[in-house]
C-alpha cells in the first residue's frame, strides 16, 4: 500500500505532551493519527463527543503567553471599540474580571 504524508499545526507545547503520551502507550504520533484515522473511517464519525464546555472558567492568557498574532488581535479589538465608543472604563473591567474569576480587591 503507498505511503503519504501530511502535516498538522499545533502548539508546540501540545505536541510534547502528546508525543510522551504516545511514547508511554508504546506507539509514536504516526501511529496514534493512524489509529483516529481508520476509527473515524470504519465508524464514520469522528469517535468522540465535541461539544462546548459548560460554566468552565479560564483564566485569561497572560501577554508572555500569547503569540504575537494573538496579542495584535486583543490590541486591535481594544482599539475597535474604543473607536466604536463601546469600550468600557477600567474600572468596570476590573470589576467585572474580579466577578469572572474570582479576584479580589487589589
């Protein structure tokens, strides 16, 4: 049977977790994609629930943690609504982050 490749982006730090998850199943990434992919085919789904968590709180990513592209996207949102003029004082968005996730006075 022939042989193709193809290639998947994802966050690095996923890739390591996943690839030692891999390693301790005794089996390499190829492998495991290889696996998901004739379950999907033979069941014609993907063989799994994907669905939105309900009432999961994360903590918003710290700017060290973004990519560039994301801190440009937050930037740029920020920028939009305060040109919209629907932005909101800082004060109310403190207010609400504290509500959200649990933070106290400062």
């Amino acid at each position: 049977m022939a042989q193709a490749a193809f290639s998947v982006r994802m966050d690095e730090n996923l890739k390591k977790q996943f690839e030692g998850l891999c390693s301790d199943f005794g089996m390499n990434v190829t492998t495991a994609f290889t696996i998901f992919a004739k379950a999907v085919v033979r069941e014609r789904k993907i063989p799994f629930e994907i669905s939105q968590p309900t009432q999961v709180l994360q903590a918003p990513k710290s700017v060290e943690d973004m990519s560039k592209d994301e801190l440009f996207l937050k930037l740029q949102e920020g920028l939009d609504s305060i040109e919209a003029g629907t932005g909101l004082p800082a004060e109310d968005v403190f207010n609400e982050l504290r509500g959200k996730y649990n933070f106290g006075k400062v």
